[in-house]
C-alpha cells in the first residue's frame, strides 16, 4: 500500500493507494475535520458536536442527553422526572409513578384538578368548591347514585319561589277563610294511609282516573 501526501493551493491531502488508511495509534487533529461519512464500530468522543439541523440515529432509535433543546419527535424515556423547562424555568414535571407537578414538585392533593390561569397566568392545583358552581355551566344529563353521599345534607326551601301555599286558602291577605279545590279529579290518587280526606262537592272523577282509600280512612265529600 502506498501513501501520497500531497499539497497545492491550500488543498492538502493523504491518500492511499487502496482507499483506506489504517491507523495503529491515536491521532490528533488541530483543526476541523470534514468528511462526507464517518463510520466507527465504537464510541465518538467529543466535548461538543454541532450536528447542525438534524440527528438522525439507526434502527434503535436511541440517544441519551443531559439537556436538550429544540423540537423531539417520538418518545421521550427518562429513568427519572422528566421535567418541561421553558429559558431554563421549570413549567411541568411527570414522575415516575406519572404524577404531574407544576412548577417543580408541587403535585397538589389528592382530589384536586388542574385549573388553567387563562393566557396570562400558570396553572394551578384547585380544589373542587360547589359553592361556586355557575348552573348556566350545566347541561342535561344522569348523575350517577355513586356520585352521592349515602345520606344527603339538608336542604332549605326558603328561597322557592311559584310554589303553591300549603294549602289552598282564598280570602283577604288578612282574612283566610276560604278553601278551595278543584271540581274534578284528573290524575290518579290514593289518601294517605293514616290520614282522611276532605272536598268541596261536587266532584267528577274523570274517565280512567282512580281514586284509592285504604281500609280505616274516609274521603268526605260536603
């Protein structure tokens, strides 16, 4: 084999006569190297390689970095947190057990949601208040039994409006002396089995329409 060392113009070369150069030894290079094709069978060394627009790597698809910067495409494995930094502030963190925490480590509580800050602002850990729930929010739809406590609070119905009185009283506000009802009967009926009724007569009982009194009670018509 033979080498040839050549030189013009600012156009140096070495060259063998077979293509191919084997080296027994290390060798350094002061200045930049360009080649159209590196191939090792080992590991490239370097403090830094500026790969220009793009890495494309083989068929294992794997790269391993402390840092990176710019678009990814594919998955992203890390053996730790994997952290989303914008200018070097952290943003979003997913742990290893799939936690997210925003900001760092601040995963909230369980039972919380993410609530966005809109455009301006970051997100926050939130806790569910019902107290502000807006109803023109709501849409139609079944609550599942589950989603209810086994025994419900409570509710005051000081604030119902439309409601019929208690009673049907007719009279002045100040003067009350009046019951009325209707004259026919429309809809299907049975009294309370520990209670009477009472209406003012005469009453019609519509077609298919039932009236039930259980044994002991009485409906009094007058």
């Amino acid at each position: 084999m033979a080498i040839v060392i050549s030189g013009v113009n600012n156009n140096d070369k070495i060259t063998a006569s077979d293509g191919t150069i084997d080296l027994l030894s290390g060798v350094n290079y002061a200045g930049i190297i360009t080649a159209p094709a590196f191939t090792s069978t080992g590991n490239i060394t370097a403090g830094h390689l500026n790969i220009g627009s793009g890495i494309q790597l083989g068929n294992a698809g794997v790269t391993t970095a402390t840092t990176f910067v710019g678009n990814l495409t594919g998955n992203v494995n890390n053996t730790g947190n994997l952290l989303l930094q914008i200018g070097g502030s952290e943003k979003f963190r997913v742990g290893s057990l799939g936690q997210l925490g925003i900001g760092g480590a601040n995963y909230g509580t369980s039972g919380q949601v993410l609530s966005s800050g809109g455009s301006g602002s970051a997100s926050t850990w939130q806790t569910i208040d019902l107290s502000n729930l807006n109803a023109s929010n709501l849409t139609s739809g079944t609550i599942p039994d589950a989603r209810f406590p086994s025994t419900l609070p409570a509710i005051s119905g000081a604030n119902l409006t439309n409601l019929p009185p208690s009673a049907p009283v007719g009279g002045a506000s100040t003067n009350t002396v009046f019951f009325e009802n209707d004259k026919a009967v429309a809809v299907n009926y049975q009294i309370t089995s520990t209670k009477n009724a009472m209406s003012a007569g005469p009453i019609a009982i519509n077609a298919g329409i039932a009236v039930t009194v259980p044994s002991g009670c009485s409906w009094t018509i007058v």
